[in-house]
C-alpha cells in the first residue's frame, strides 16, 4: 500500500551475478514509509544483506528500480524539474541513508570523537566547533561522552556499535539502514545496542533492520519482510508473521528460529 | 707473494678522508630524495593500477542493456588505459638492470636536456646527482607501487563501504580513511626502501655521481690500492645500513603491539 508518506519505493529489484546463474535478489516489490521500522528476516543466504545493501547501492543493482526522494536511484542519469538531464549524485543521497554494519567499521585510526565529525565536516562543510557539539550530544544520548577521545580498540564491541550508530545520526539521515547489528557481539552487549534502537525507533526514524533477533523484529518492527530464495516471500505486521504465517517456506523458519 | 691487506695502505687512504665524508653525505641525500621521488610516482602509480577507468565501458553492454560476460567486446570493454600504463612502466621497470636505467636516463634523457652545472653544498655536482636521483626515483617508484598497492588492499573493505555509507565521496575516502590506515602499515617497507637504495645508489658512480663509491675510486686513481678503500666503503655502507635496519625492525614490533583491532 503506498501512501502519501511513501520514502523509498523499491520496485522488481534485481541483483543477479554470474549474467543470472546466481539470482541474490529476484524481484523485490516494496514501499517503506516514514517512520517505518521495517524488520527484514530469512534464512541466510536469502538476500537480505543484498537487498538492504543495494538501497544505498553499496551494491549496484541489475534491474528494477528504486526511487528515493522523487529520484530513480538505479539510473545514472535523470531528469530534473526543469527538463534537463543530470547525473545522478550517489554521493549526496548516502548522506540521506545512514548505514549500520555487523562490524561495526569505526576508522581505527581516528578517535571517537575524530569518527563523528568526519563526515559532518568534510561532507556537509560544518566547521569543527559545531560539529564537535553536535558529535558529544549524540554521545551522551548513549551514555559514551567521556568515551569521546578513545580509539575503537579501547572500546567494546556494544560501545563501538552505539557509536557506529550515532556516527551515523550525525548526517541526520532520513533512513537508517542496519545489517545485523548486534550479531557480531557478545550476547550481554546485544541489549545495550537494542536498546540505541527501540529508542530511535520510538523518535520515529525510519529504520530497515535486517536481524536474526526475532524478539525486536516482533517487538518494536512494525512491518516485517520475509525473504527467502532473493524474492520477498512474505510481509505484514510482526503479529501477521509471527502468530499467522501463511507462506510454507516462512513457516519452516520460523519452526527452526522460534 | 703480497698480502691481501696492508696496514700501510690505510694510512694512505687518510689524506681522502674528506671525499669520504662527502660521499657519505651524498649517498645519504641520494637515497632521501630518491624514496621520496619513488614514493610520490609510486603512489600515483598504485592509484592508477587500482583505478576504473574504462572508456570502451559502453561496448560491454549488449543490446538488452545487461553487461556482457565473455567475448571481445566484454574484454575491450573492461580496458583501463591508466592501469595498463602504470602496469607495463613497473614490469618493464622491474625487469631491466639499475645500471641500463641509470645510463638511459643519463646519456639519453639528459644528453638531450642541458642541465645547468652548479655545485649544490659546495661539492655536490648537479648535472650528476639530479640524472641520479630521478633514475633510482623512477626505479624505486615501480617497487614502491607494489607495496603501496599491497598496503592500500590491505586495509578492511568496511573501512570504504563505511565511509562511502556517510556520504564521502571517493576521493574522499582515499584520502582520509584508506590511505592514512595504509600508509602506517606500510612505513616500515618504505623505510626498508631506503637502505635498499643505499646499497643500490652505489650504481651511481659510473655517472660520476661523488657518494661513497666514487671516493673509492678516487683514492684507487691517485694511489693504486684498491682493496683498503673498499674495505672502508663496506665499513661505511655497513655503519649505515644495519642499524637503520635494526632500527626499523624495533619500531615495526612496537607498532604491531599497539595496533590490534
Ligand atoms: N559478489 C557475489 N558474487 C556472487 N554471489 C554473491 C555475491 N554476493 C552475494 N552473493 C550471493 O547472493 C546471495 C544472497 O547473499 P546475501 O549476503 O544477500 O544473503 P543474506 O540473506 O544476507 O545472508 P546472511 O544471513 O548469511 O547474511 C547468496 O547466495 C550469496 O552467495
Ligand atoms: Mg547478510
């Protein structure tokens, strides 16, 4: 159902390797709304890092379509308002999409504080004192201010994620991307960086999450994707999915995980 | 029959102390100059071996729009005129002898441009040591390129996927995120560089570069004895050599102590 708060419509994705022989993703249809938190579950090997990955084309899709602020992300070239044809600026419409890895991906080089105000500073052309403030006000909000002039490698992997995710909200991205962000940590760090989540998701930052936590895909998701085999198998609401599973292969999943 | 060494003969060699002590100068500014020429061309080297640049890119996609997977056209498709230039300078570089490099660029390239005949320092013959420097400079970039490029594939593809995510551009990420993380991994080859082409600037002398070698040579001219010099040189070149060596040893553990992810 596309609606009028519509953010990003995914039309028949295609990301096919090989010229086809491997299929990673088959045809996705979806519409993700604002304030979506859009949970992406299946088995792996099922496409979902790939369908998260080509939104941001960290991946470049072979079909379809994905249209972002009014704008067809797969084609290099489009038209503006006025007519003309220009080039598509990847570049600019990253900075809409924050993007959460399983490893985290701090730059170990540069401190806490150093990793925040990158991008701020050199994309969006802040100056250091503004971008400094902004970067120590996230940091409070998850608890890590005084960890501000650490290196990555003196913090835990739950620290390091929470940083990671708001090294990303100093864009003031529209949409987070997040691509199993707490499997990679030790199981009593897993809550710390759910926690970062629940809250954002409470400020109603649209949120695509892929995960194998099926407690806050149920939770705090309010749509879920099943993937399986590239396609989108399945979607609806947590309870949909998880209390009326109508798909065969979502079923079987769901036996195996639950 | 005459012995191998003769004390005495050292003591001829002491009136030359002075060419001596220039040489090692000279030796040591050649090699600076050259691994920081070698370093600079061989950065520029690697990013062109690692670029994707591909002019016939078009000609690799079929009339339904999708990428060609075999053929002509597909492999004409993925040419890289950049990579292939910097490809064939380094092979062709790592292929020939110094010596055949060092007089090419000498009596070639610089039989045709006049360089102008000043002293640098007072004893430092320009029209020779600058040939030098940008021969060993050119040789030293094709084996710096690869360590470069090593380094540079070295650092964790996140790292880029990471940046790129927040909206830095290319070069951007290059420049602030690989290349900062790449080159500390690859300072202590490049140190190592440097005492190679201590040993190696020795070639040198055959264009009447003043280092070390050629002191030998100016002692064996007005004297006639050859083999104490060279024993001085090997001392020389030793005294140099070792302890950088060393040195570069101690401070490349150190930096892996400090440095686990
Ligand atoms: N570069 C590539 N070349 C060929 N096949 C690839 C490539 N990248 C991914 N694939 C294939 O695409 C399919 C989907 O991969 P993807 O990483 O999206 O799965 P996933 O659902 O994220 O799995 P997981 O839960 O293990 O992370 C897999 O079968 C994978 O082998
Ligand atoms: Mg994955």
């Amino acid at each position: 159902m596309a609606t009028r708060d519509s953010l990003i419509q995914v039309t028949d994705l295609k990301k096919h390797y090989k010229g086809g022989a491997i299929k990673a993703l088959d045809g996705v249809t979806v519409d993700i709304n604002k304030g979506d938190v859009m949970a992406v579950i299946g088995p792996s090997g099922s496409g979902k890092s790939t369908f998260l990955r080509s939104l941001n084309l960290m991946e470049e899709p072979t079909g379809g379509a994905i249209i972002f602020n009014g704008v067809d992300l797969t084609k290099k070239k489009y038209q503006d308002e006025s007519g003309k044809m220009v080039k598509l600026d990847i570049d600019s419409l990253r900075q809409k999409m924050g993007m959460v890895f399983q490893h985290f991906n701090l730059f170990p080089h540069m401190t806490i504080l150093e990793n925040m105000v990158l991008a701020p500073m050199k994309v969006k052309g802040m100056n250091r004192e503004d971008a400094e403030k902004k970067a120590l006000d996230l940091l409070e909000r998850v608890g890590l201010k005084d960890r501000a002039d650490a290196y990555p490698i003196q913090l835990s992997g739950g620290q390091k994620q929470r940083v990671a995710i708001v090294r990303a909200l100093a864009m003031e991205p529209e949409v987070m991307l997040f691509d199993e962000p707490t499997s990679a940590l030790d199981p009593e760090m897993v809550g710390e960086v759910l926690d970062v989540m629940k809250e954002l998701a409470k400020e109603g930052m649209t949120m695509v999450v892929v995960t194998h936590e099926m407690g806050f895909a149920r939770e705090v998701g309010n749509r879920v994707l099943f993937m399986a085999d590239g396609k989108l198998m399945e979607q609806g609401t947590p309870e949909e999915i998880f209390e009326h599973p109508q798909n065969s292969r979502l079923k079987e999943f769901l036996a195996k995980v639950l | 029959m005459d012995q191998f060494v003769k004390w005495s003969n050292f003591s001829k060699i002491v009136p030359y102390a002075e060419l001596f002590k220039e040489g090692i100068l000279v030796t040591v500014m050649l090699s600076l100059f050259t691994v920081m020429i070698g370093f600079c061309l061989a950065l520029v080297l690697a990013l062109m071996r690692m670029s994707n640049v591909r002019p016939f890119r078009a000609l690799g996609i079929d009339k339904n729009g999708h990428q060609r997977e075999s053929g002509a056209l597909a492999v004409i498709s993925r040419f890289n005129p950049l990579e292939f230039l910097a490809t064939a300078y380094v092979e062709i570089l790592r292929s020939t002898p110094v010596i055949v490099q060092v007089f090419i660029i000498y009596f070639g390239v610089f039989g045709v441009i006049d360089l102008p005949s000043f002293k640098l320092l007072g004893f430092i013959k320009f029209d020779r040591f600058f040939p030098g420097v940008v021969a060993l400079g050119m040789n030293s970039g094709a084996y710096l390129c690869e360590i470069i490029r090593a380094g540079i594939q070295s650092i964790d593809g996140g790292q880029t996927e990471a940046s790129r995510s927040l909206g830095l551009t290319q070069v951007q990420t290059l420049r602030y995120v690989v290349l900062p993380q790449a080159l500390k991994n690859i300072l202590p080859a490049i140190a190592n560089e440097f005492v190679v082409i201590i040993k190696e600037s020795a070639i040198t002398y055959t264009i009447g570069v003043q280092d070390i070698m050629s002191a030998v040579n100016a002692v064996k001219g007005a004297t006639f004895v050859i083999v104490e010099p060279l024993l001085v040189a090997t001392a020389v070149y030793f005294c140099l050599c070792f302890p950088t060596s060393k040195l570069i040893a101690y401070f490349e553990r150190r930096m892996s102590h400090g440095d686990k992810r």
